[in-house]
C-alpha cells in the first residue's frame, strides 16, 4: 500500500531493528497502523513522524518513560517537531563551541601560545554564565541553582531542556499566529512561563509567590539581549513574550 511501511521496511530506514519498534509498541510509543491478514505490522506516515521523534528523544539521552510523558503531552505534530528543532539547534550550538574550543587550543598549544580557560572548556559547562548570574541575582542565587542543576540525574536535566524547549517554540508558534499579547493563548504561556521560572531555586520568588519586578525585568532583558531574544525566534518574539508577561504579571500579581 503506498504510504505504508512494514515493520522490516521501516527498521531499515531508521536504522533500528524490528524487535526494537515491537518494544516501542508493547509500551505504547509506537502503535502499528495496521496489522494484515499474515499478522504482520505496518506503518504510515504519522507512524514515520512520530518514530523520528521518539529516536530524536533517545538521542538525547531520555528513557522511555519520559519520552511517553514527552509525546504524550504533545498533540500538535508540528509544535512536536518545532520543539525537537529547537532542542536539536540548541545541541549545536554547544557543539559549535566545543569545536571551537578544541580549535583555538590546537591553535594556541602549536604557537606556543597562554591558554585562557574560558576559552578550553565553553560549550562544556553550563557554569559559564556564572558571573552574569551573579551580577544581576546575586550569589546565593546562583549557588542555588547550582546546587540544584547538579543534584539533577542525567535524564532530569535533558527532560527539563526538553520541556523548556517546548515552551520557547509554543512561544514562537504564537507569535507566528499573529496572536494577542494579552489574548487567551498568549495569557496561558504566561501562565506556564511564570510557573517554569518559580520552578527553578535561587529565583526571587521560588516556592512562594513570583515576584513582579523581577518577571518584567526578564522580560526586558528577553528584548534586550540577543541572547535570550534566538530563543523565541528573535527580537520580534522576544517583544511578543514580554509583552504577554507584562499583561500577566499586572492581572495576577
């Protein structure tokens, strides 16, 4: 049947086994389309899709049980995708700058060159925003969630960069939608954006009320700093964030 792939056909695309897309079934990841008469399974095209995001999840280090909460909160394929895109761009990045990293020591280990130490581990560490978090927090603040982020197990912190990644690209779909800042849409990733944030220890605000100043200030540094406005898709997305964040935080704080 066109559109259609057994269960051997589909193994072999993806570079996996048959056994391995069964377990996916048994578990509930990965439903056949169809079982024919000879009892054997096959697979459409949502069934492809839904595949390569289980894969891409594995790739990045989740287990099973987290990448069924994963794509069973996720209804919307596309907004599915976009947050693997978003996650799979953030992971070049960091590779990005360890080859350069590794490159500039080869360079500077040859030349005989100082070695800077900024300079050998970026793209290795999450530590390296240390001093700016620091500066604008304070340290407690950063020892905090310091402690925090390494006290995380392996899969805790990719499924907490996963769920991030899903609210950045929920966040740039609703501005793609030309939604209003303070329209329902926008309001409930407002909503969730403001729960993430109390979330993490060492904010002002964790484990009670959010504090309002700080929400706004965030929200001007999202526009500010090139930085934070890549991770909604620009400064455009970065104005759209802070604006539903300022009709939020006067309506509820």
């Amino acid at each position: 049947m066109a559109g259609e792939w057994s269960i051997q056909d589909l193994a072999k695309a993806a570079g996996t086994t048959s056994r391995t897309l069964r377990h996916y079934g048994e578990r509930g990841l990965l439903e056949p389309s169809r079982i024919g008469a000879n009892g054997y399974r096959y697979y459409d095209q949502d069934a492809l899709v839904r595949l390569q995001r289980i894969l891409l999840l594995r790739e990045l280090g989740l287990g099973l049980p987290a990448i069924a909460e994963v794509i069973g909160g996720e209804r919307d394929t596309a907004a599915a995708l976009r947050t693997h895109l978003a996650l799979l761009e953030q992971e070049l990045g960091r590779v990005r700058r360890q080859i350069e990293s590794v490159r500039t020591t080869l360079r500077k280990t040859e030349g005989g060159e100082q070695l800077m130490a900024e300079e050998v581990f970026d793209g290795f560490d999450h530590t390296r925003h240390k001093d700016e978090v620091i500066e604008r927090w304070g340290e407690q603040a950063y020892e905090s969630g310091d402690r925090w982020w390494r006290g995380q197990t392996d899969e805790q912190r990719r499924a907490w960069q996963a769920a991030l990644a899903r609210l950045n690209s929920d966040w740039i779909d609703a501005t793609e939608s030309g939604t209003a800042p303070d329209g329902e849409r926008a309001q409930e990733l407002a909503r969730r954006h403001v729960e993430w944030l109390g979330g993490i220890p060492g904010t002002p605000g964790h484990g009670a009320a959010p504090v309002k100043e700080y929400i706004l200030g965030l929200g001007e540094m999202y526009v500010a700093d090139e930085r934070f406005a890549a991770n909604y898709g620009g400064t455009r997305g970065a104005a759209f964030v802070r604006d539903a964040l300022t009709v939020y935080v006067e309506r509820n704080l």
